[in-house]
C-alpha cells in the first residue's frame, strides 16, 4: 500500500484586527469626518466635500496651480480640476492663466468664496475643538508630532515606490 501524498493548505497570514490597525483607523476617522462635515457644514453651504477642501486649501494657501491644490489635498488632479471648475462657474473660485506658464491656471477666491472660506474656518476651528476635547495640551501636541512624522513617512513611501518587497 503506496503512501498518498497530502497536500499542505497554504499558510494563511493571521487577519488584521482592523480596531487597531492605523492606515484603517485613520480612514474610518477621515471618513467620519468627511461625513460629518458634508452633513453639518459643506451641504448647508451648497457645497459637495471635494469643493469643501478646495475653498479651505485655496483659502489657506492663497493663489494656487490647480497641481498644488491637488498635491495639498492628496487628491487626483481631474477631481480638483472638476470641482475647482464648478467653483469657478459659481463666482466663488476665479481662474486666470499663468503669466509664466500659459498651460497652467492659477485659481483664487472671489469675495464670495472669502465669505465660505470663513464660514468654513469657524466650522472646522469648532469641529477640531470638540475631537481633541478629551487629550491635555501635552497630547495634542505630541499627536500633531506624531500626525506630521506619520505624514512625512508616508510620502515618502510614495515617493520611493516602496513596497513590503523591497
């Protein structure tokens, strides 16, 4: 009687436990944010999300390429362009080309987007109050550290095509 070969099952990686997993608690908490501020602020504006984030970076950064406001937002250059070019038919963001550059449009905010940016800067500045309620100057500190090193990390990951194999 021939001995009969057994197949091995593949060795499964043991699963995530996604609670404590950071990439997918810091997207369950952009999610829950993103959420919170169409529901509580960027609808009740007429705004969508992505439009919310253009105003707030064009409001912070002042003139900007349509590339840096897509690089800021870590968002795909065609959704920023789309939405900065519903801003613009709206009379809230204003396009102009680049003098040095014909290929490329700088983009502003009119007087009118300047009123959403503020009513968007006391929304986020009430929002950020409430989340970090419950950690002491002393963490919040060192979670900005920590947001700002996690960050650069992962840029520049990105930047390198890093991956596990390497």
């Amino acid at each position: 009687m021939a001995k009969r070969k057994t197949k091995k099952a593949p060795r499964r990686e043991t699963p995530i436990d996604l609670d404590r997993h950071l990439p997918a608690q810091l997207m369950v908490l952009g999610g829950t944010i993103g959420r919170h501020a169409v529901r509580e602020g960027a609808r009740k504006l007429g705004l969508d999300l992505m439009e919310w984030r253009v105003i707030q970076v064009v409001g912070t950064q002042g003139r900007s390429t349509i590339n840096q406001v897509a690089d800021r937002l870590a968002m795909d250059r065609g959704g920023t362009s789309r939405a900065i070019a519903r801003l613009d038919e709206r009379g809230i963001l204003s396009r102009t080309a680049d003098a040095k550059d014909r290929r490329r449009s700088l983009v502003d905010l009119t007087p009118k987007g300047q009123a959403l940016h503020d009513d968007i800067v006391r929304f986020v500045r009430a929002y950020r109050e409430r989340l970090l309620r419950r950690l002491s100057a002393k963490d919040r500190d060192q979670l900005q550290r920590t947001m700002t090193n996690l960050i650069e990390e992962a840029g520049a990951m990105l930047a390198e095509c890093w991956s596990p194999e390497h």
